[in-house]
C-alpha cells in the first residue's frame, strides 16, 4: 500500500504543463465537463494538459476528442 502511495506523490511531482495541438473532427460537439483549458480555431485545438510526457499529453487531448460523442 505505501508503495502505490509513493508512486502516485512521485508522479504528482513529475507532472508538467504542455500545449499540444490537436485536430478537432467535424462532429465534435461539447457534452459534460471538459477536463481542459483549451483554444479552439476553426478544425485544430490547442490544448493545455497536465501530464509526465509530451507524448502523454497528446494522447490525453486526442482521446478526449476521439471519445466525446
């Protein structure tokens, strides 16, 4: 139990704030809460998202706009 304690206070401090860019489909309509900040400009949205990579982050935007109905 400490254990998985201590790795998510170890992941809490590696996080960072990345802006990743992200293409928003054509169907796209908001439902519910949006777990971002975001900018949306015509079809590509900048987003802002707290992750421990990049590439995390990227997936976590991407995602988000795959799975909104």
């Amino acid at each position: 139990m400490m254990n998985t304690i201590e790795q998510i206070i170890n992941r809490i401090k590696r996080l960072e704030q990345f802006v990743v860019k992200v293409p928003v489909p054509d169907d796209f309509a908001f439902s519910g809460a949006v777990p971002f900040d975001m900018e949306i400009a015509g079809s590509t949205a900048m987003v802002t998202v707290w992750a421990a990579s990049e590439a995390e982050a990227q997936r976590r935007a991407e995602e988000f706009f795959q799975n909104t109905p």
